[in-house]
C-alpha cells in the first residue's frame, strides 16, 4: 500500500523522483527511525515530537524530493489535524466502554 502510494506520488509529477520504491524506503525509514529514537525516550525534552520532530522532517524530506515547501507544510499540517481529531475520537469511543 506504502509503495503504491508513493508511485502515485512519484507519477504526480510532483516531486523529482520518480521511483515509488525508493519514496516508500526512505519515507518508512524516516518514520522507524523517528519511532525507535521517540520511543527511547530521546525527544523528551522537545513536547509533543510529532509537532516539534517528525512533521518538520517530514516536510523537509519532501521538499528535498522537490514538492513545494509551503504546500508540504500545509499537507504535514492537515495530516497533524486529521491525526489529532482521530486520538480525540479513539479517546471517545474508549471512554464510552469504559
């Protein structure tokens, strides 16, 4: 699915790459090792990491692929909405087994 998305991506002509493979591996590198670093512990200091560490990686990751900086910042801010009001929805539906 990762893959497939990134080819779509990459068939945009959004970006300058244009291996869907090579978007998915470096994009899923990104996020493992952002969770194995988060998950140690090493970001603790730095609030919520998703805000202060993966979107702006994220959106200079995609800005070195060639996407505009301003539409990949806006994208990674959607994403962040569409993430927050997901865990605010998940938190309602368990308290409500609760």
């Amino acid at each position: 699915m990762l893959a497939r998305a990134c080819q779509d991506l990459a068939s945009s002509g959004r970006i300058d790459e244009e291996d869907g493979e090579l978007i998915a591996a470096q994009l899923w590198s990104l996020v493992h090792g952002f969770v194995s670093l988060e998950a140690a512990g090493h970001f603790d200091d730095h609030g919520d990491a998703v805000v202060a560490v993966l979107a702006p990686m994220a959106v200079t990751h995609m800005v070195g692929f060639g996407e505009d900086r301003v539409y990949a910042a806006q994208a990674a801010s959607i994403a962040l909405q569409w993430w927050k009001s997901r865990d605010l929805e998940l938190d309602r539906i368990g308290s409500e087994e609760i």
